[in-house]
C-alpha cells in the first residue's frame, strides 16, 4: 500500500503493510528521535505531535495518519524555544527519553502558556526517564516559559 505522510512541512510518499505503526515508518524513513522504549504507550520515548496533540507512534496506525501534520523533534530544529532550553539546562543524560519530554513540553507551552510546576509535572506524567534527570527537565520547561515571556 502506498501512502502520503506530511512530516516535518514535507510530504513522504511511503510503502507500508497493513497495520504498520507510524513508529516504523518514522524510523524507516530515518527519523531517529523516535525511539521505541515499552512498545505499549508507557513510556513516551515514542511520542510525536499530531496535529498539535501528543500520540504515541507505538500504537497508532500509519494508515491513519494520512492529511495530517507530523511534527517529532528533528522538525522543531536547535534553534527551538524548547530544544534551546533542555539543552542549556543539562536535562538529558543518555538523552533517549528527551526528543519525547521536548515534544510533550512543546504541545504543553501550545496548550498553556504560563504552567505552573503541578500543570507541568501533570502534563509530563507520561514520560519515563529513566536516568532520573527529572530536575533538569522541569528547569528545562520553566526556562522556556521565562524565555518565551521575554
């Protein structure tokens, strides 16, 4: 089966099988920041924005995602609000759950533009990180506020 995918701005025209998950097809066209962590949508190494909202690529299915907007973290770029502050606050070790915490932290400063800590923590319950640099991310997310505010 062919299908069109917008990712990133930029349409991908993709071969996939019956009941393949965008989680493949992402890494499949090289998108390396998706990374599969539990494989069950626990764990948000996997999230994507569609359409502005937050899925796990893990469990959603490729064939529907065809006219809609992809985003991972390659297409938000180093010069990003986010990506800018998880990297000057330090919030990443082995940085694999990271490319998640930046995408769930750009569709939560979308969604609500001054978060407090409980609003932030709520919204980044889903990710796992498992190096325990749960500190640097919160320093990360409030940074990109103050920075957003500026």
């Amino acid at each position: 089966m062919n299908l069109t995918l917008n990712i990133n701005g930029t349409d991908h025209s993709v071969e996939f099988s019956d009941g393949e998950l965008l989680l493949d097809v992402l890494r499949r066209l090289g998108l390396t920041s998706v990374r599969e962590g539990c494989g069950v949508g626990a764990c948000g190494s996997c999230t994507v924005l569609i359409d502005g909202h937050s899925v796990s690529s893990c469990l959603t299915l490729a064939s529907r995602c065809e006219n809609t907007e992809i985003q991972t973290s390659e297409g938000l770029g180093s010069s990003d609000l986010v990506v800018r502050a998880f990297i000057d606050a330090g919030a990443l070790q082995c940085g694999y759950c990271i490319p998640g915490f930046v995408m769930m932290t750009t569709e939560l400063l979308a969604e609500n533009h001054h978060p407090d800590k409980q609003a932030i923590s709520d919204h980044l319950e889903g990710n796992i990180c498992r190096c325990g640099t749960y500190p640097e991310i919160m320093n990360a997310v409030l940074a990109a506020i103050s920075e957003r505010d500026k």
